[in-house]
C-alpha cells in the first residue's frame, strides 16, 4: 500500500515526503513540476535511503491520474498541489480556480473510481479572514479576503459535502500557520520563484547578500513592538503533523479540521533578531506602509491536534532560523543550479533527464 502525495516535490511537500519515507510508508508523488523541483526529491530520496515513484502529472489530466492509481495501490492522498501565491491570485484568480479547485475536483473523482476515500488535504490559516482575534481555534468563523484563500475554503466546503454524500470518507483538513525552517540536514529546504513574498525566504536572501533590505510592512500595529505577529512553525513540525493526521484517517472516518501552528506569535522584529542571532549575520531593514490585507496577528490555539492527533511542534524559533539559514547558506541558489563531477548543470535539464515527459512518466530520480 502506497500514500499518494500531490505536489510532493515542493517545499512543504519535500519535507513530508523524506518523513514519510523514514516512517516506513512506500510514497507516489504526483507533481506538475511547475513550482516543484525534482532536485528536492532526490535529495529526499538521498535523505530517507529509500526511493519514491515519482509522475510528472498535472491533476487536471484526470487520464494521467488514473494511471497513477492503476499502478499502484494507493491507500490514502495527501494532497498539497495547488498555487499559494496571495498576490498573483488576485491578479490571475481563473489560473487559481482553475488549479487549486478544478485539480481538487479532478483529484477527488479519481479516488473514488479507485474507491480511495482517506485524504489529507493541505488548508491555510487564511480561511480565518482578518477578523478573527487569536488565539485562533477551528470553530471560530471562516471568511477570506482573496481568490487564494478562497480556494481553500471552497474545498474545504466541497469535502464537507462529499463527506455528507458518503460518510466512508475519512478526511482530515491542515490548516497550517506560517511553515519555515528546512530539513537539518541542509538539503532540502524553500526555494521560492522570483522574489519571495514570504518573511523568511526574504530575510535569508538578505542575509546572503542577494538582496540588500528587508522592508518590514509596518510598525503600527497594535502589537508589542508594532510590527505583524505570525504563528511561525517549523516545516519538520508541520510534516509530522501530516504523519498523525494520516494516522488518525487510516484509523477511523469522518472530517476534521487542525490548525498546524505552535500557539505562539513572533513579531516581524523578534524574527529577524532571532535570525541575527542564529546566523551571526545582521539584516538591514526599513519600515514601509502596511502590506495590504495583512493581519496584526494571527496564531493558533494547536490544543485540537494535540488532543486528537497527539501531534505538537516541537522545534522552537531559533532552531527554524538555524535550520533556514544552514540551507540558504549550502544552497545560495536554491536548487537552481548545483555541482555534479566539478560541473554546474542547469536545474531544467535535470527535469528533464529524469521524469519521463509525456504522458504518465514514472521517473527514476
Ligand atoms: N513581512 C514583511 N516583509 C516582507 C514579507 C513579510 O514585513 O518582505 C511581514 C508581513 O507583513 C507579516 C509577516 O511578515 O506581518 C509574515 O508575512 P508572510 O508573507 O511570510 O506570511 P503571511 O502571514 O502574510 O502569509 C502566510 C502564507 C499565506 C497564507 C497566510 C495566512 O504565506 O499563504 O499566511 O495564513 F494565506
């Protein structure tokens, strides 16, 4: 028996897959490649000692797909592929709908020809909206402020409703906090496209010299020092989380929320100290006006996952900036180009020379 993960080959998605691995689970990625690498996961594969089947497969190729569970017997989908990027969905919100919601519906449709009905699906802190007051637990009201989180919501809608039509559904929705950090190895970690939205990819860039401040959005919040709080959870953690999410839905059916975070919120100001402290490096900053749409605070009441999935995180901030910094530091260009016999070799011709590029290409990393 097999676990299926979509979108293994990104950020959260590497991390999941080498725990998964080290848990003993056999693993099928299923990965569009778009954002994700196929680096990382040979660096998984490098990691864990063990090796992956991996399908260059978009979810919307519902053809594709059904070759994936045909060949393998898949027991149970963790599903993390989809578009994350606040700001480009507003501005391309169809290409949001289209991947995030559309795959899903695709996705969804293949297991249940397959009769596969465990999933684990990959939800935001951002269906909260910007009202709510933390500490934020799962009961608290849904609303969104944009295509992006709207399409987690929409989802985690549509699973309430499959589940109300087939009560075999056993599905659990992650709502994760702010996941930074990298494996401790160094080898896997963020490689963002362009210029990182996020706080700490920005700072690690900073760091390294790539890019010359960081500009902190705001410091009139009403919090301790006037700059946004976040729930910041290490990615180790959040993929553990996964593991225990996947226990309790192997285990037993019915649908249930988690918030993913650690309970506690670290101010834009303290994170960069902390990262001071964990690289020796200092990180130039500037205060800009507040960054639209952004929350003073968001951080999760994790008591829910505690009790139902006996899972909290563990490492605490310092060790996510060590562990981010160690992996930027060994990796200045994420996985963008890397050394192989003395020679740089170019991160598409990697993507090509191991994933089998059309139809359903299982390939050998
Ligand atoms: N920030 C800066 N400068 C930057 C980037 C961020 O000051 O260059 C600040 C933000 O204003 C915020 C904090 O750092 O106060 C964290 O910002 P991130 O962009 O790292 O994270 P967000 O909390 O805004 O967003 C994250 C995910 C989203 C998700 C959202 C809500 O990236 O996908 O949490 O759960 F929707």
């Amino acid at each position: 028996m097999s676990i299926l993960v979509t979108g293994g080959a990104g950020y959260i998605g590497s991390h999941l897959c080498a725990e998964l691995l080290e848990a003993g689970y056999d693993v099928v990625v299923a990965d569009n490649f778009v954002n994700g690498n196929a680096e990382s996961l040979r660096r998984v594969e490098e990691i864990a000692h063990r090796s992956l089947s991996v399908y260059r497969c978009d979810l919307l190729d519902s053809a594709g797909l059904r070759g994936i569970f045909e060949n393998h017997r898949i027991e149970a989908v963790i599903h993390l592929a989809g578009l994350k990027a606040v700001g480009e969905s507003v501005e391309e919100p169809l290409s949001y709908y289209r991947n995030n919601v559309a795959g899903t519906l695709s996705l969804l449709e293949t297991m249940r020809r397959f009769e596969v009905r465990k999933l684990v699906f990959s939800s935001s802190a951002t269906v909260y909206g910007s009202t709510a007051s933390p500490p934020i637990s799962e009961g608290f009201s849904l609303g969104v402020t944009n295509p992006y989180g709207r399409t987690k919501l929409v989802v985690e809608e549509i699973l309430g409703d499959l589940h109300a039509s087939d009560p075999r559904w056993s599905i659990a929705l992650l709502r994760y906090f702010n996941p930074i950090g990298a494996h401790s190895s160094g080898r896997i970690g963020e490689d963002p496209c362009g210029v990182p939205s996020n706080l700490m990819p920005y700072i690690t860039q900073v760091a390294i010299g790539q890019r010359e401040e960081l500009r902190i959005f705001g410091n009139d919040y009403p919090t301790l020092d006037g700059t946004g709080v976040r729930d910041y959870i290490h990615v180790v953690d959040l993929a553990t989380g996964h593991l225990q999410a996947l226990r309790k839905i192997v285990a037993s059916r019915g649908i249930d929320a988690y918030n993913l975070g650690t309970g506690y919120g670290v101010s834009v100001l303290q994170l960069v100290k902390a990262f001071e402290k964990a690289s020796g490096r200092q990180i130039p900053f500037r205060f800009v006006e507040r960054r639209p749409g952004d929350v003073a605070a968001s951080y999760a009441d994790p008591s829910k996952a505690a009790r139902e999935l006996e899972w909290r995180a563990t490492r605490g901030i310092d060790a996510m900036c060590l562990d981010a910094w160690r992996w930027q530091l060994g990796n200045p260009m994420g996985y963008a180009e890397m050394r192989e016999g003395g020679q740089i070799i170019h991160e598409n011709r990697i993507r090509h020379s191991v994933l089998a590029v059309s139809g359903v290409g299982e390939g050998s990393l």
